[in-house]
C-alpha cells in the first residue's frame, strides 16, 4: 500500500499520496468540506466566501484512489469545460469558472445543496442499501411521486443531450444529487460524456455495471442513442426497483412503468426505443395509466 500524508486546508483534513501545493484556493474562499475519495484523479472542495457557497473541482493531485497519471486527469478536467458548456441545463449542474493553476486545473460550480445518491466513501454497499443515513436508502423511502419527478429530470437531461449529439458515458447513482429538503434533483459529473459518432475502443468502458449496456463492454460496438435508453432504463430500475434484480416483485412503480422500464434494458438492442425522446414519451403515457391523479 502507498504511503500518505495528511493535507489541511483552513478546518478540513484529508489525504494525498505526495505534497501539494493549494495556495489558490484560498482565493476562492474557506474551505468548509472535502471530496477526496473518488477514483477519477480529481478532488473536489466546497468553498464558501461573503456568505456564497460553491463546490471546486481540482484536478493534478496525487488522490488515494487514482491509478492514472495526474496530468491525464488535468487533460480530461479541461476537456470537461466544453462538455459543460454545450449541454448547460436546468437539471446539471452549473459551470461558473474554469481556469488554470501551476499544478493543475479547477472547475468552479454553483453550490447545490444536494446528496450524492452513491456516496460509496460513507455508504459502501450494503450499508448504502439499508442505512437509515445513506442518501440512496433514504432516497428509495420517498413517496413514489417524488421518485418519478427525479426520474423524469434526468430523463430531460438526457434528451436535450441527445439533441446536442452526444452519449452518455459514466452516468450512474453517483452522478445523481438530490435535495432531500426541496425535493429537487441535479445531475453532476458528465465529463466523460462523448459527441457521436462514438465507438467503443476499449471494451469496458468507464462507469458502474450496474447501469451499463452489453455494447459498453464491447470493442468496437457503436455507443449511441439506444445505448443511452439502456443507461436511462437501468437508472429506473435503481431508483424504483431492485437494481440489478429487475423483476417485477421488486418494482415500485406501476405496471405500465415496468413495461417500458423492460423493454429500455433489453439486450437486443434494436428493440429498445430509439432514443431518449422516444422512451419519455413512453414514461410519461405510462405515468398517466398506472397514476392518473397526479
């Protein structure tokens, strides 16, 4: 195991594998909390100065859990800016600031005061399953109607992401925030998502099998928009039923939902619907059969 070396930043502590230097930080203000657990290479901070809060993205420190080089994690936080700006929407997170450091690259968001649904570094399974703590446990104890809501903006998400022409690489419960107290979902960490024409160059892909299609494990499938209707169909049955156990006696919601849930997740995937727009147009007729009163 690799050694590590405690970093404080104003009242916050966490590790790195070598020292670093964060004096442009405090630029931005006090730091108040820190993400330092993810495998991407970046660690992320939430800054608060003059009584306004934001969440910074950092990439080119040595993080415990990345095996890659920092500077292929400084390339692909830069990349991101484009991915940012081109799919800007109610239901993403909002890009404020993007600039260069002597070590590294930051990304500044808009504050949203939303819990990660895959906080795996507090709630590693099972305890994401079962603690009364964990946001995704809490989450699947909402009454079905706010679930659906939070379905259906990332739904929105994803169509005006198609009509940008791009794919959805990477997305799963960790790229979920939700607001327990407003009842309001965002989605963060796109920064893998790719414009078409994408094709598949690895054979596993980046993101959570639990959300990904067969093509994402494929060297040289095409990755498209039935790709994304698998994507969005798996993140129904994580948030309304039992994830990877996609039976019905796991299923939440009503029947017509399941239907269309089903057959977004099929194998086959010339039988899936043809796109996003085609599968919300599906989940929303479906939504006024099985509940027509709200």
């Amino acid at each position: 195991m690799n050694s590590s070396l405690e970093i404080t930043l104003d009242s916050v502590s966490f590790r790195l594998l070598e020292k670093h230097d964060f004096e442009w930080i405090h630029s931005l203000g006090e730091v108040f909390c820190v993400f330092d657990q993810q495998d991407s290479g970046n660690i992320s901070f939430g800054i608060e100065k003059n009584g306004s809060r934001k969440f910074v993205k950092y990439a080119g420190a040595k993080t415990l859990e990345y095996k890659g080089h920092p500077e292929d994690a400084v390339a692909r936080l830069k990349d991101s800016v484009k991915i940012y700006n081109n799919l800007s929407h109610p239901h993403l997170v909002n890009l404020l600031d993007s600039f260069e450091v002597e070590k590294g690259y930051v990304l500044v968001f808009e504050w949203f005061n939303g819990e990660c649904l895959h906080s795996h570094w507090s709630f590693p399974p099972p305890k994401k399953y079962n603690h009364p703590a964990s946001p995704f446990y809490r989450f699947k104890q909402l009454p079905i109607e706010f679930r659906l809501k939070s379905l259906t903006s990332m739904f929105e998400f994803h169509v005006h992401m198609e009509k940008k022409n791009y794919v959805a690489v990477d997305f799963y419960d960790g790229s979920i925030l939700y607001d327990f107290e407003n009842n309001s979902t965002k989605i963060c960490d796109i920064d893998l998502y790719m414009e078409k024409p994408f094709i598949n160059r690895m054979g596993r892909l980046w993101g959570s099998s639990r959300f990904m299609s067969p093509e994402e494990f494929t060297l040289g499938a095409p990755i498209d928009e039935r790709t994304n209707v698998f994507n969005m169909g798996a993140t129904a049955f994580a948030l309304l039923g039992g994830e990877l156990n996609r039976s019905f006696f796991k299923w939440d919601a009503g029947n017509e939902l399941y239907k269309v849930a089903n057959r977004a997740i099929e194998e086959d995937r010339n039988t899936r619907y043809a796109n996003v727009a085609e599968f919300l147009l599906a989940w929303n007729s479906a939504i006024l059969k099985d509940y027509p009163k709200l």
